[in-house]
C-alpha cells in the first residue's frame, strides 16, 4: 500500500525528517509515536502534500504510485485522506455541500457515477451514526465554532463518508475527553477493514488502549529508532521516550 | 491631456445644454440648471491632485466627446428585459433605456392614490412645492461636479413620494439600462425619494449594460426621510465594461428614521459611487453594505461619508471587495462626528481579497471625532486567499480552482447573506458565482 523509503523532509530551511523508511500493507493500523517535534506532523503533512513541505531526498510510493508527484487533490482522489491535527474553519462554506463535493470530484476521478442529493443524504445519514454527529453541525459552516471535540468528530465523519484506502490520522486524541475519545475510536475502529489501512500519529499511548494497531514504530528526530508491536506503546507509556531516545 | 481639451470638452456639455432649450417650465428650476451649469463651467472635472479625487483619474471621462442629447430610435425588447426582471417579483417599475424613460416597459399603474412614483420629467412639468422644496437640496453642486453636471441636465429620472403613514408594500424596481448607440452618449439620471413620517420603502436601482457599449451614466439620487421614515435601499451596478459610472447618493434622514444601504459593483470600467448620509436628528440610523469585484483593467471607488449631527445617532458600515486581473479599488470611508453629536456609534469595517499579484487596493478610512462620548470603530483589511483552508478544501478532493473560487464565493456572501430582500439576494449569489469559474459546482453549495 505504502512504502516509505529514506524520506528527507524539510520546513523552511530546517530539516525535520532525517531518513524515515516505513512499510504499510493493506489493511494494517500503525501508530507513530514519538516526543514533539520528532517529525510526526511533518511526515502526515509530506503525505497529504502540504505546501512549504519540501522533500529532499527519498520516495514515497502508494499503491505502486510515486505519492509525491500528485496534488492533494490528487491523492484525495486516489484515496489518501489526513485528519487534520487542527481542522481548519471555513466561513461560508457548508459542511454538507463540501462533502458532497468531496465525494463526487472522487467518484469522477475515478469514473464512477456521481451520487445525486438523495444517494448523498442516505450515504451521510448512514455515517453520521458512526461518529455520533449531531445533524445540526452539518448543515454548519465547515468546522465554524464547533468545539475542538466536534471538530476532532467532524474528520472522522468526513473519514467515514469518503471511504479512504489510506487514512492518516493526525493527532486525532489530543484536546479530547475520554468521552469524545471513546467515540472517535469507535469510529476509526468500525472503519478498519481488509483494504485500508490506517496511519495513527500520536504522541500519547491513551488511544491505543481503544485503537489496537499491528504495529508501533518510535519516530525521533526524523527517523524511526525503533518498532514494535502494540506491546511497546505500553512500554513507552510506562518509561516515556527517553530511554529509548537515548539508546538509539 | 491639455487645457485646451479639456476646456473644448466642457464646451461639448455647454452645447448640448442649449439644446435643452425650452422644456423649463418654472423659474426655480431654470435658475438651479443654470447655476449648476455656472458651476462646472468653473470646476470642469475633478483632478487627482483633490485629495477626494486622489486615486481616481477621470480624464478617460473628460476626453470623451458623449452626446447629451438622447437618440430616442433606441428600443428594447419585451425579451431583453424579461432576463433581467425578478421573475415572480410583484413590483413597481420604471425601465429608462439610454436615460429616457420607457412609459411601454414601465409597470406603475395601480398606485394607491396619495403615492407618487413617475419620471422625473413627467413630476418636472406638473411642478409643485414639494419638488421645489426637495430637488437638488441634498446633493451639492459644490461637493461633486458630476452632481453640478447632473442637475444641469435633470430631465429623466424618478420621482418618488411617500406621504406620512404609509407602507409601500411592493418593491419599487428601477432600470436603468444602456446599449448600443449611433454615437456614444451620456445620460444624467436623476432620482428624488422623498418619504414622510412613518413611511416605508423599498428601492432598487440597477445600471445595466446590455452589451459591451461606450457611454457614461452620471446618476444623482436624492433621500429625504421624514421622522420614523425606513427606506431600503439596493444599487446594483453592472454597467458594460466599456463604461464609465458615476453615482451619486445623497440621504438626509430626520428624528428616527432609518436608511439601509446595498451597493453591489461589478460592472464599468471606471467607476465612482459615493454615498453621502447626514443624520440630522436624534434616534437616526444608517446602514450601509457594499460589494465591488473587479478584474482585468476595472477600476472601482466607493466613497462613503456619514455626518453625525445630532446625538444618538447610529451609522454601521461594511464593505467588502474583490481584485483580480490588473483592476484597481479604492475605498474610503469618512466619519464625521459634530461637536453637538454626543451618544452616538459609528462602525466601519472595509475587507479586501487580493487575487492576483497585479491588482491593487487603496483603503482609508477616515474619523474626525469632536465630540467625546462617543463609540467608534474601524478595520480594513488586505489579504489574500488563506492558504489553510485552501489546502484543507484540495485534501478533500476540491480541485485547486474550485476551491479558490469556493472560498471567493463564501468571502463576498459575508455580504450578500445580509441582505435581507430575498430576490436580491439570490440574483446577487447567481451574478457572482456566475463570475467564478466552476460556477455550477459552487451554486450546488448554497442553492439546494
């Protein structure tokens, strides 16, 4: 699905990622653990395309694809999806109407029939019980004075609507109650399946207690030092991250 | 350009103006053309050396030789102005092709007795005190010579008069529409309102160029709102884009009354709107909105000027405006509190989105405050698109174009979502998506 090779990344002219390698077979969770400003953001936004994230040396390949030649657009279309750490808010654009956007320009993309208002409203009503999303937020402007939990709840939704094959997960934890966490694990976990696979950046073990991932890698200063099974978050949680800084 | 052609333009307007001749029936009159006509004989057009006229060159205006004569072969067509009526809007209108009035496409029977709503020209010939008490009162010859060449040249226009105690219940649409002519020509429409104690209206203006004809619309509308007064008001500027547009509204709002303000630019390729709003009484209030989108070689100015007289007066103001191409807007927003004017608000916000490296914006607002227990506020801004979001909308599969044109849309609809006459509103959200490419796809957003 994804294969990470020797990836240099830099912000400005700081250089964040220092030779990452990472392999994701299809239907597989990983969690990226790592202290701050270890890369983690870094490596979700050089996924998704963000601009002033420049790639230095190194390839990114996605379903046989170099990733790094597309658009964001692109690799929306081609299934790639990032929950943002901070969804953005966007006055004057409706949540629906840029979902439905959303799900169409793919669907296009890929040859597909466009879903009409009616397969779109049946499609959403569906999701939306994933999440627990109040139906009053969508028909919200995208993300405008929602809570940061809503917000959190809201990238899931969007998660669970446009069916991503490669879903990258941002921090999704962080700013939420256990509450709100439950819920967003429950979603993340009901949309696990054979043909997706999913990439959880966190920095705190918490959301692994409710998202049970294949596998855990430790990022720091741009590299993985180490990976492991779901047995070395709990370590981590137990010695934090300087040990295993130190040793590497 | 020369002093002598400039002069040798003025004396077009000169001509033209003894052509007039002999339509003046009352001496009032008469003598307010004349000295308006003395006026700009003197001033001739404004240069940028006026600090009013600093970003706004009008010598393409000045250099032209227009006709002010009308060619009244021009017609119109049912046809032509159905695509431009609000289908489905009970209303009165008033249709002016090329400045004169069209009484065939014109729909104002059935008024209710004691309501007045004519051509100008048509109020001009009955003549009455309320005329004489009312035009060219409030626009100032002195201020603007574009007003003095107006009231030169009064004769079409409209003539509205709502007596104390009542409600216009149907909108009151007027159009002025320009095409095509043998020779490129100038037309001075003038409009009075003049509404009583406790009268309510709604106005709308529109300046339409119905393809890509050389002319130069100089419009003057006159307010007068008696105590309790509520006029809503709607300008919609969509002049060919080989045109030039000067407008001039000049409100004078007494004890109580209210004056709401759209004015929506989109067409011309100079283009001047100034809005002058004098609350001279207690309890007065004035809003005004704006919206200017411009592209290529457009150049678009709003002037604003507000003067609290008298305590406890309100004035609010927002506008917002759109640059693309090599186009250039200028805003500036004046506030003037009297020493006397105590208790009052005035808040102002002016926000600008820059599309392209090569438009420009000039922004200033202005506050001259002599009194001290006063609320005031004011904010421009200058940006472009933001970078978050537009990269938040293409990881959502949103192409890069749409999603500019997504999030162009939704900075101007800060505007247009407040207005409250529905068929306005939507025929402002159509005629700006219809800017943007990708129109269909956005209209999908606001419109099902």
């Amino acid at each position: 699905m994804l294969n990470i090779k020797d990836l240099h990344a830099r912000v400005e002219d700081k250089e964040i990622l220092k030779g990452l390698n990472l392999n994701i077979k299809a239907g597989e969770v990983h969690a990226i653990m790592g202290p701050n400003g270890s890369g983690k953001s870094t490596l979700a936004n050089v996924l998704a395309g963000r601009n002033g994230y420049e790639v230095t040396k190194g390839s990114v390949e996605y379903q046989g694809k170099d990733l790094l030649e597309l658009a964001p657009e692109e690799r929306a279309w081609a299934g790639v999806f990032l929950a943002f750490q901070y969804p953005v808010e966007i006055p004057g654009v409706n949540n629906v109407y840029l979902l439905k956007a959303a799900v169409n320009a793919i669907r296009k993309n890929r040859g597909e029939q466009e879903l009409d208002a009616v397969e779109f409203l049946t499609l959403v009503k569906e999701k939306m019980k994933i999440v627990k999303m109040k139906e009053d937020l969508l028909n919200r402007a995208v993300n405008e004075g929602f809570s940061g939990g809503e917000k959190k709840r809201n990238e899931i939704f969007q998660m669970a609507v446009l069916e991503p094959k490669l879903a990258i997960l941002d921090e999704t934890d962080s700013g939420l109650d256990i509450d709100a966490l439950k819920i967003v694990a429950e979603g993340v976990n009901s949309l696990r399946s054979p043909e997706r696979s999913i990439i959880l950046v966190t920095h705190y073990q918490r959301l692994l207690d409710y998202i049970k991932p294949d596998h855990v890698h430790v990022l720091s200063n741009g590299k993985i030092i180490k990976s492991g099974g779901p047995e070395l978050a709990l370590e981590l949680e137990e010695k934090g991250y300087d040990w295993i800084v130190e040793a590497a | 350009m020369s002093q002598e052609n400039m002069n040798s333009n003025i004396q077009n307007y000169l001509n033209d103006f003894e052509k007039l001749g002999d339509d003046v029936k009352s001496d009032w009159f008469s003598e307010q053309r004349q000295s308006a006509l003395s006026l700009f004989k003197e001033t001739g057009f404004p240069g940028t050396r006026q600090e009013n006229w600093k970003y706004t060159d009008t010598r393409p205006i000045a250099k032209n030789s227009f006709s002010n004569t009308s060619d009244q072969s021009i017609s119109i067509t049912t046809d032509e102005i159905d695509s431009i009526r609000f289908q489905g809007l009970d209303c009165y209108e008033l249709v002016f092709v090329n400045g004169i009035f069209s009484k065939e496409h014109s729909r104002i029977d059935g008024l209710p007795e004691n309501i007045v709503i004519e051509n100008m020209a048509a109020a001009l010939e009955k003549d009455s005190d309320l005329l004489k008490k009312h035009l060219a009162h409030y626009a100032d010859s002195k201020v603007s010579p574009f007003t003095a060449l107006n009231t030169a040249f009064i004769q079409h226009g409209t003539y509205i008069n709502v007596p104390k105690n009542t409600v216009i219940e149907k909108p009151i649409n007027i159009l002025y529409l320009s095409k095509e002519s043998a020779q490129p020509f100038a037309s001075h429409p003038r409009n009075l309102i003049v509404m009583g104690e406790q009268s309510e209206a709604t106005l709308i203006e529109s300046y339409i160029g119905l393809d890509d004809a050389n002319y130069f619309t100089n419009a003057v509308t006159e307010v007068s709102l008696s105590s309790s007064a509520i006029l809503k008001h709607y300008k919609i500027q969509q002049e060919s884009l080989n045109a030039y547009h000067i407008g001039n509204l000049n409100v004078m709002q007494g004890k109580d009354s209210r004056f709401e303000s759209n004015s929506i630019s989109l067409g011309g390729s100079l283009v001047r709107n100034d809005i002058h709003g004098q609350l001279a009484a207690e309890g007065a209030s004035i809003v005004m909105n704006g919206l200017y989108m411009t592209n290529n070689n457009q150049h678009v100015d709003n002037h604003t000027r507000v003067d609290h007289l008298k305590p406890n007066t309100h004035s609010s103001e927002n506008y917002r405006g759109v640059m693309n191409g090599k186009s250039r807007a200028v805003f500036n927003g004046k506030v003037v509190v009297h020493p006397q004017a105590q208790k009052i608000e005035a808040h102002q916000n002016n926000a600008n989105l820059l599309l392209s490296d090569d438009a420009e914006i000039d922004t200033k607002p202005e506050l001259e405050i002599y009194a001290d227990d006063v609320k005031c506020s004011h904010g421009a801004t200058v940006g472009q698109l933001d970078q978050d979001m537009l990269f938040y909308l293409r990881s959502r599969a949103i192409d890069e174009e749409t999603a500019k044109s997504l999030l162009t849309y939704a900075f101007a609809d800060e505007v247009i979502r407040d207005i409250g006459f529905a068929p306005v509103r939507n025929r402002l959200e159509y005629l700006i998506v219809g800017r943007l490419p990708d129109a269909e796809l956005i209209r999908e957003f606001t419109n099902e």
